[in-house]
C-alpha cells in the first residue's frame, strides 16, 4: 500500500541530490518517470491482452488501469479484455479470477479466437453477504498488546 499511498521526493532521491541546486527534481520529473516505468504504461500488443483487477485494490491504481486500457484500445490493432473483480483487493483477485484467466491462456494457447477488440466485464460474487473480504496487509502488528 505504501507504494501508491506515501512516498514523497525524499523516498526516491538522496538527501544530497535534492540539496544540490543544479540537480533540482522537481514534481515534473516524478511524473516523467512514472510515466516510463508505470505497469500500466501502453506499449505494443502483439496478442491479445486479458488485464484482471480487484476493485478493492489498494496496490495498482484503478483509474491508472482504466486510463492504459482506454488508451490501449483506441488503437484498432489491440486486444484488451479487462476483467474487475467487485469486492477484491490485489491478492485475493488472482485467486478469485484464475479460473477465468486460466481458461482464457488455455484457449489463447490452443489458437482459439478470444472474441473481440476490447471487452470489459465487471465480475460479482453470487452472494456479496457472505463474500469475506480480508485485509491486504496484516494489521495486527499496528495494535498495542496490553499481555
């Protein structure tokens, strides 16, 4: 979560570097380099793509996700096939989604066609009541213990 929550300047560049008045980095420079080392980044797709996220997902930004597949398919030459799994955060998505994603490689894998330039389907548990949705990260290391 730290990741896209908490890192200022001072996290990525040394205290020197950003003291140095010919080495100034400014917001603009973040901003260039995330936009060169994003996941999300469009490149070129060669095959077809299937990009799976939780809507809970507090490690990958969703309208980061959203704004790369937009871009992707403007593009008549790509495949994207997004898939948003309601109620999910980063891990649990994997396991939530595999039999979807497992299927899909297999067919890609087997020459079958994967039905379309870009398709988007939200994913939603049959019974949301009794979905248990756990924590991404273990919080029991940020409560006092009183033993």
């Amino acid at each position: 979560m730290g990741l896209t929550l908490d890192l200022q300047k001072a996290d990525f560049f040394s205290p020197d570097l950003l003291s140095d008045a010919k080495n100034q980095v400014d917001d603009n420079d973040i901003t260039k380099w995330q936009d060169r080392t994003s996941p999300v980044s469009v490149g070129v797709a060669t095959e077809p793509l299937m990009v799976v996220q939780g809507l809970g997902d507090t490690s990958v930004v969703l309208e980061k996700t959203i704004e790369a597949y937009r871009e992707a398919c403007k593009n008549k030459d790509y495949e994207v096939h997004l898939r948003l799994y309601s109620l999910q955060d980063h891990s649990a998505t994997v396991v939530s989604s595999s039999a979807e994603w497992l299927d899909w490689v297999q067919d890609r894998s087997a020459g079958k066609g994967s039905g379309g330039h870009c398709i988007t389907f939200i994913r939603k548990p049959f019974d949301a009541n009794h979905t248990k949705v756990e924590f991404e990260l273990d919080t029991s290391a940020f409560y006092l213990s009183y033993d």
